[in-house]
C-alpha cells in the first residue's frame, strides 16, 4: 500500500509513529525479542508490528508474516534477519510506504567482495523503494526523548547531546560515562555503520532543528562523502556545535578502521584541519570527548582566547596555567583595576596577576569565590573563566555547613554566566561526589570536571568554536564546482589513470594561470645549456628533467650556483650520468636551467584529492627535509584569504617566517595571494590530481615557485602538452 505523508524521511526515520520488527523472536535471547521488550517497557507510544513468517503473537502484539501485511503505516522497519535475508526484506517493502529501516546485520562492505557486493544490492532495492538505510553493520538508533530504544541497552541517560557513532562498543562507553555524571545526557544515537545510503552529513539538518538538541558528537573512523559533510556542518556550527573524535589516526589504527566498519580511514591531519574549517571541533582523546561536547552544549562561545584562573592551591592553579598555554591559550596579566579589587578580598599572600591563588582566602567564606570571579569576568583582557581546585567539596573536605554556603555560590556563578555571557568552566577534585553545589552549577550549564586536562581541553574547544563563529562568514563555503564533484574526483588518485607531466610542461600550466615561476630555458645538450645559462645573470641552478624522477636531488640530478661556460657544460653530463646511473630506465629529457635565486623560507604548496574531502590545499615548511619535520598544515578548496592566513599561522616554524637569524621576513600578504591562486587554479583545472611545488621560496619581496610535480587525469594530459620551442635555446 502507499499512502502520503507530509512528513520529511529523515523526521519519519528519527521519530518514527511505527516501528515493524523484522525478525522478531519469540526466544528471549534473541534481539528480535529484546527490541520489543525495550519498546514496550521503556515507554515507546508508537504501534509496534512483530513480522515473524512462523509467530502468532509475541509479547501480547500480533505478529505478521511480512512487512507488506501490516495494515497501518509504518515509518521505520528495524531489521535483525541475517545479512543474507535483507534483500528479501526490501523487496516485500516495494508497496509499503515505508521511509527508513535499521539494518543491523554484519557481513556487507566490511567483510570483502562478497560483502560489498550484497550491500550493493540492498542499498539499489532500498533506491528503487524509496527506502533510506541506516547500516549496515550497526548497533541501531536511539530516540531518547521519544522512548524509541532500538539499541537494547538502558542505559542512556536524557540529554541535549546527539550521538553519531560508528561503533557500538564506543557508544556504550559513552553512555556510561555520562550516566555517572549528572546533567549530562542524550536526545538521539545513530549507529552510522557502513554509511551504505543514509551518510553522516544527512542528520545533521535534522537535529539542528531538533529542539532537544544542543550539540552533535561524532565519533568517526571514516565516511563516504566527507565534503558533504563539511558543506552540512558549516551551515549547522554557526548554531550548533559539531564535535568528534577520528580514529584511524596511525597505521594500525587505519587497517582496523577499515575492518570494523569498511570506511575510508583518511588521513587525521587533513580531517583535523578541514573539520575546524567548516566549524567543527575535533578532540583526540576518548576521555575528552563528553567533557568538550558537554561544555560546548552548555556554555556561551567567549569572543577570544584569554582564560581568566582562580584557584584555591598553588598546584591547581600552575597545573591549569600549564595545561591551558600548551594548548596556545593565553593567561593574560589581569587589569591594574582588577587586581585592586582582589586585593581587596583576598589575604595578602595571595596572588592576583593570573593564575589567581586564594591562598586559603576561601577557607572560612566560600562566598569570596563569587567576589573574586566577578572581578576576572570583568577584567577587558578575560574571555572565560577556569575555577580549578576544590569548589564545590569544601562541605565534604573540611564542614558540612560550607556546602549550602557553595550552593549560594553556585547560584549565584549560573547568574553571573547568564549576566555576562562569559563561559565558566569549574574543575574540581570533589568531581566525583556528587554534591549540591556541583547539582546547582550543572543544572544552570556550567560543566563540572575533574581533570585539569579535560577542562583544558573544554575551554580550548570554546575557543576554537567562538573564533568559527566570528570568522564564519569569510571562510570558505567549501561548495566545490559540479565539475569536481563527479565520481572519480571523490576517489583516490590511485582509482583512477594518471599521469605525471614533466616539469617543463608543469611550470607552463602554472605560469599560464600567471602564476609565479622562476624562469627557466630546456637545454638537450652541454652546448645548449652554456647557451641557456647565458641568457640569465650569475650563476644558475641545473636540474634533470624527467617524468621518472620524483626526488632529484637522490639522484644527483640537480646542481647549483655553477657558473661559467666549462663548469655548465661537465655539469650538464654530470647530471645526465648520474640520473642515468640512479634509474637506467628513466626517460631524460633534457635539463632544466634557471637562474639562482636568494631562498628566503622553503615552503612546500601542494593539492591532492583526499579520498574522503575531495581536493586539499597543503602548505609548510619545504625543502629537502619536508618529510621529516613534517611542518604542514591543509585545507579544503576552494580557500579564502581568511583560511590562507589562518594555514600561515598554524605552521610551527613561524620564525622562519618572520625573518630568523637576521633575514628579512617573508612577505605573508604575498603567501597568502599565492595560496588563493593555487586554489583557483585547480578549482579552473578539475582534472588535476596531485600538485607539489616544492620549494617555493617566500622572501620580503613575493614567493616564487621553484620546483613543480603536476599529475592529472591520463585522459586530460594532451590538452596540458605544449610545444617546447618556446623553451628549447636556437642551437637544440
């Protein structure tokens, strides 16, 4: 039967008014039993169809032989048949209007060809009915607000926080842990899967509008469309936080990524930076993550980066001071006015620069907390606040009277939080014990904590997500052209034919797109070269040109500063030898001959097509060493001059950049113009694969590219061949 229904798939699937049970159990074991138990004594008002083809009746309900049978309409079918039987699930599906199905069963795009060919087949039945899928491969789904239990586990405690998980194990860990900790809880959990049809971009407009949603947390090992999911993120995080936690970062950590789900595990750098492009926070650690979504769910985004200590011990505040700087957050000097009024408070030995030290200050009146927190809050050069110590335990570790003492206090800190929409964030040994105080501050949004790392880690999230805030409307949009969004350019470059154009033919697509390159002549011989080397003043630098050399200088193929007729000539047969000798099949083209030139800083620029992000801009610190300081950092394309400038500042060696060991500074509005034209030249050349220009040399008078590595699709290298006339001196 198909009957109309005004609501979207999604809000069908995620609040379903009816739930079918493929594969119900009479067997108490099973989960095609233990999924209606968890309905029916968790609170699920929805109807419930059991489809057994055997049963008659489990658990009070009727049971019917398919899902076709069922006289009312169902929104979402969960499906706990083996992986086998699915396909036959589906088709009984095709006159139903059914929106979404759960298909939980492992054995598809995880397992190897054979499972990948079945996930195939069920995510076309699913097309052709007009079914989404959740799954394979997954734990289930999770409606908490609406009783709706497709999990089996009971414990997921009630909250603002929507899980998008793709492992189930890792979901339970987080269930636990917030459900030791109060006010911290769920409204939805999906288990992603193999993202086979509905992907993790999908959701999120949902529970963006989801009223019982105040931040989505992501736990990922891969997806199958990561830019759409930056493109879905960036029109979400100006309003929702977006955090999440990328496994797969090491090796070992990728192979079991892609055993366990059957995920692209990608490269960590390139999610870490592209996720903070489009606004989303990443953090690295599993015991970090409910502690940063729980204080982005709760807490203002302060306007900077400025933390404000106030601390009960000496230790508590040099521990936050340090954890908080290694993050590169600032503990600003506080005010000559603000340190005259904690004076005012606070005994004599205390410290009141920043980290601020009570010095037993708040031994006998907790209520100085409040007098000295207000001061920080007010201070120009604070934009949040880390309470770290004992608050909140001062009834437990020293009088019982003292805890309602802290909870007008507590009180009092959750007005001052709404009053001045300074984010607050409380660390405290006594975490742990639950006391009225804590109650009071989790209760009104200010997160408790009992690591001093974790809270680190909470306040530096606020910070990164309020500077995305800020700056949300001049970074990228990351909307790629139709052009780059077609099948093969969301593969790895491996997928596809490619081809490696030779230098020579490189730099002239660059410099066509006017892009800055050293000039340069072609010489195929000793005598054409003295002739090319000439044409420039001063010595020159030579190298071999040929499309089966990638690393040069390994081979011997390049040699500088030489100068003068004879020394051109025995480096030109130098350099052929040693090629020769280095790969005897290698392809030799000629060497390349340009004039030397003052390095200034080696930078590396390069774009490859991540497999899950689509095309990446990568710029660091070059040379011959690029591999092993590993100075990088990346963004998605197209960038913008905020995002350029922003690649800039996160490269370590800002030094270099600013004109170490007495050398002028490199020219950054000129690195950053470079960057935005690398970016526009791939956005204009969508058959681009790979680009390495490495070094380009970045000085106070512009950038330059010296070296070019250009691959691009086999089937578009004609258009890119140029003569090399133009290039070639009179007597080749």
């Amino acid at each position: 039967m198909t009957m109309s229904n005004s609501r979207t798939d999604i809000d069908r699937i995620m609040n379903p008014r009816a739930v079918a049970i493929v594969g119900a159990s009479t067997d108490e074991t099973k989960r095609g039993y233990q999924a209606i138990e968890m309905l029916q004594e968790g609170g699920y008002e929805g109807e419930i169809y059991p489809v057994n083809p055997t049963a008659d009746e489990i658990r009070g309900l009727e049971v019917y032989k398919t899902v076709s049978e069922i006289p009312g309409s169902v929104d979402l079918a969960l499906i706990v048949t083996p992986a086998r039987i699915v396909p036959e699930v589906l088709e009984d599906c095709a006159e139903t209007d059914l929106a979404g199905a759960v298909v939980v069963a492992v054995g598809f795009g995880e397992s190897g060809e054979a499972g990948e060919e079945l996930e195939r087949e069920i995510v076309s039945l699913a097309n052709e009915q007009g079914i989404r899928l959740i799954g394979p491969n997954t734990s289930g789904m999770i409606n908490v607000h609406q009783d709706l239990n497709l999990v089996g586990t009971d414990i997921v405690p009630e909250g603002g926080l929507a899980l998008l998980c793709q492992s189930g194990n890792m979901a339970i860990s987080l269930f636990t842990e917030a459900a030791t900790r109060n006010k911290v809880g769920y409204s939805h959990y999906v288990g992603v899967g193999n993202e086979a049809d509905l992907k993790f971009h999908e959701y999120l407009p949902y529970l963006d509008s989801d009223p019982e949603t105040d931040a989505v947390v992501c736990y990922i090992e891969g997806m199958s469309d990561g830019r759409a999911f930056l493109q879905a993120a960036r029109e979400v995080t100006p309003e929702m936080p977006i955090i999440t936690l990328k496994s797969g970062r090491s090796d070992a950590g990728k192979r079991s990524a892609s055993s366990h789900t059957g995920s692209l595990a990608g490269d960590s750098a390139v999610a870490d930076a592209v996720f903070e492009q489009a606004g989303v926070v990443s953090v690295r650690r599993s015991d970090e993550l409910l502690a940063v979504s729980n204080s982005l769910a709760s807490l203002p985004a302060p306007s900077g980066s400025n933390i404000g200590i106030l601390a009960d011990g000496g230790g508590h505040a040099t521990l936050a001071a340090d954890a908080l700087t290694e993050r590169g957050l600032a503990v600003p000097q506080l005010s000559a006015e603000t340190q005259d009024e904690l004076q005012e408070v606070l005994p004599d030995a205390a410290s009141v620069v920043n980290p601020v030290d009570v010095a037993g200050g708040t031994d006998d009146d907790q209520r100085v907390f409040y007098q000295c927190a207000e001061a920080i809050i007010s201070d120009p050069n604070v934009d949040a606040v880390l309470l770290s110590g004992l608050f909140g335990g001062y009834g437990v570790r020293f009088a019982e009277r003292y805890t309602a003492v802290e909870s007008r206090v507590a009180e009092d800190l959750v007005n001052l939080v709404e009053a001045s929409n300074t984010p607050v964030l409380v660390q405290s040994a006594y975490e742990g014990f639950d006391t009225k105080p804590h109650e009071i501050l989790r209760e009104g949004g200010i997160p408790v904590v009992e690591s001093i790392d974790a809270a680190a880690a909470s306040l530096d999230a606020l910070a990164t997500y309020g500077n995305h805030r800020a700056a949300h409307d001049i970074k990228s949009d990351l909307a790629l052209p139709d052009k780059l969004r077609g099948p093969t350019r969301n593969l790895a470059s491996t997928a596809i034919d490619t081809t490696q154009l030779s230098e020579v033919t490189a730099k002239q697509a660059l410099f066509s797109h006017s892009l800055p390159v050293t000039p340069f002549e072609v010489a195929r011989t000793p005598s054409a070269a003295v002739t090319a080397a000439n044409q420039f003043d001063g010595p020159v630098a030579m190298k071999i040109i040929s499309p089966d050399i990638v690393h040069k200088s390994d081979a011997g193929g390049v040699a500088l500063d030489v100068a003068g007729d004879g020394p051109v000539q025995s480096t030109f047969r130098e350099i052929v030898d040693a090629a020769t000798a280095y790969s005897p099949d290698a392809t030799v083209e000629g060497v390349l001959v340009s004039p030397m030139r003052d390095a200034g800083v080696e930078l590396i620029v390069g774009i490859v097509r991540d497999k899950q992000f689509g095309p990446v801009l990568m710029v660091g610190l070059g040379g011959i060493f690029v591999e092993i300081l590993e100075d990088v950092t990346f963004r998605a394309l197209p960038v913008t001059e905020y995002d350029a400038r922003q690649m800039l500042n996160d490269i370590d060696a800002q030094a270099l950049l600013d004109g170490a060991r007495g050398k002028p500074p490199a020219d950054r509005d000129a690195i950053v113009e470079f960057l935005c034209d690398v970016s526009n030249f791939v956005i204009d050349h969508p058959d681009v694969v790979s680009l390495d220009l490495n070094p380009v040399f970045a000085g106070p008078d512009g950038v330059e590219i010296v070296d070019a590595a250009l691959t691009v699709e086999r089937s578009a290298a004609s258009k890119y061949e140029q003569e090399e006339d133009n290039f070639l001196t009179d007597d080749d």
